[in-house]
C-alpha cells in the first residue's frame, strides 16, 4: 500500500476523505491527517509518506507553499491538491513545484479513483525502473521467474498466482512485466499458449476443443478466435497437411 498524508484545515474534508472513500482498492491508505502545510512539513521530517493530498487553501501555511517547501527540499513525493473551482489557476500554476495532479473540492468518487489509479500506475514503474537500475540481477531474476513458472502454469495462471509467489501486488507484477519486458503480460500467456496449441496440434491425437481447454480456453470459439489472430488461420486450417507439389517431369 501506497502512504497518503491527507492535508486540509476542514474536519469534515479529513474525515470524509480518510474514512469513507476505498483506497484499499486501489492500493492507498491515509496514515495521517493534519490540518496545515506546517503540521505536515513537521510530520515529513519523522515519517515516510509516497503521497501528500493537500488543500490550496489553509491558514498557517497553504498548499501552494507546502508543495514547494517539498520541491525545494527535493522530497521527491507525489503531490495532489484540492482545489475549488476558483483556485483552478493556483492549482494550474503549482504544476512547476512537481504536483502531479488536482481535484475538485470536495471531491467526486469518479474523480479521486481516476486520479489515483493514474497515480498508482506512475508509483509502480516509479518503482520498477529504480529497481531495474539499482538490482540488475534482481530484476532479471524475477523475470526469468515469473516467465519459468508461466511456461509451466500457462494453462491456468493468474496474476494472483505471480503476486504470491514473488511477494508482489498483482498489478505491481504487471506493470513491473511490463517495464522490464517492454510487453504485457497477458500478451506474453497468450504467445505461449498460441505456441503450445500449435504444437499440438501437430499430433492428429487431439481433438481441436480438447486443445482448446489444455492451454486454458473453456470456451473453443474463444480459442479459435485467439488462434486466428496469432497465426492469421483457424486452427483447422492451421492443421491441414500442407499441399506437395507434384513433379511432372
């Protein structure tokens, strides 16, 4: 889970948005909330946050200021403000102190999710790329693992399955797959699962729906439909004996 630090001088504002929005689901938790740019400089100097949701407006010490106290210091946290309609050119103008994005105040759940499954998905390759950089030999490590068990499990495989076996949140396994392979990994099951079906198709021993459910398709017209795609033939025409030419000589 992602850490927010929650700023706003409104206790209704705190408490709506801490206790009464998701962000379990989309991989954030509000461990903190005070009420001023100041309250939470202090909070920064004995705590690690990944993201501060802040007011424009407060006394003491504003968004505004708050954001680029965090510039300045090169904090290197996300930063998302809360705006009314007529903070808007603020809101525009903090752009330059490294905030990422802003919200309508009080806040629309349709709102606060896309911006924060956005956000979710720049933390995550935030991540991935200092990963990639910093442990070479890790990264290459979880790929090879990640694929390995892929070629072994592709007939029923999750991105639960992946999360569990490497200690990772699915879609971190995602976007981490994504980043290091520069291809999705659902891009990646179906390639061996098209491989495989191919291979067996082969060997006349099957029949087509019954390699349709080996490599994970319960439904065959699904299977077919994929298969088409990936090799431009049905897997019927795909299996049937190529034409010699005949020599007339």
């Amino acid at each position: 889970m992602y850490k927010i630090l929650l700023v706003d001088d409104e206790v209704e504002i705190r408490s709506g948005l801490k206790n009464y929005f998701p962000w379990n689901n989309l991989g954030f938790e509000v461990i903190h909330d005070c009420e001023n740019g100041r309250k939470a400089l202090a909070y920064l100097e004995e705590n690690q946050v990944d993201v501060i949701l802040t007011d424009i407006r407060m006394p003491i010490m504003d968004g505004i200021e708050l954001a680029k106290k965090i510039f300045d210091d090169k904090k290197q946290k996300k930063v998302i403000l809360l705006s009314g309609y007529k903070d808007f050119h603020y809101a525009k103008e903090a752009m330059k102190y490294g905030v990422v994005n802003y919200i309508v105040k009080p806040g629309k759940f349709d709102e606060i999710q896309e911006v924060f499954t956005d956000l979710k998905k720049q933390l995550d390759t935030d991540i991935s790329t200092k990963y990639s950089k910093t442990y070479p030999n890790y990264t290459e490590n979880i790929i090879e693992t990640i694929k390995a068990f892929t070629i072994k499990n592709y007939a029923d495989i999750s991105l639960e399955d992946l999360s569990n076996l490497c200690k990772m949140s699915p879609n971190y396994i995602s976007t981490f797959f994504k980043v290091n392979t520069g291809k999705n990994f659902s891009t990646y099951v179906t390639e061996i699962r098209m491989k495989k079906a191919a291979e067996m198709l082969s060997d006349f021993h099957y029949k087509t729906y019954e390699i349709s459910s080996l490599v994970g398709y319960t439904n065959p017209k699904n299977f077919t439909r994929v298969f088409k795609k990936f090799y431009g033939v049905t897997p019927r025409e795909y299996r049937k004996p190529k034409e010699v030419p005949v020599s007339h000589e």
